[in-house]
C-alpha cells in the first residue's frame, strides 16, 4: 500500500487551484461536498471557485510554512 503524504496533496490542491485547473478539481474534491452545511457537489464547489477568481482577478492561494 502507498503512503500518501498528506502535505503533497494539499499542495496539489492548492496547485490545481491556483492554475484554476478545474478538470483536474475532481480530484481533491468528492462529489458529494458539502460547504456550510449545504450539500453543493462537484459543479457546485466549481462554479463557487470559478466566481471567486472571476470577481477576485488577482485571487492567489499561498501556503505559508
């Protein structure tokens, strides 16, 4: 069995978001995601991340050590 390093794929995550590299969302993210307390899926967690950049055009995620 591999061991998966959990630091790793935060940062993938955070890669994929950064790029915006929504075909590859699927995955970090389950399709049955929840996000304050409400059942939003997949397209719903995207469509969420798609308007943020939109509306935030220089919207960065940074990892601080």
């Amino acid at each position: 069995m591999d061991k998966t390093n959990l630091s790793d794929v935060y940062r993938d995550y955070i890669a994929c978001l950064n790029k915006q590299d929504w075909s590859n969302l699927e995955r970090f993210v389950d399709d049955e995601v929840h996000y304050n307390g409400r059942q939003i899926g997949i397209s719903g967690y995207r469509e969420m991340l798609e308007r943020d950049f939109y509306e935030i055009p220089d919207l960065h995620f940074d990892i601080q050590c």
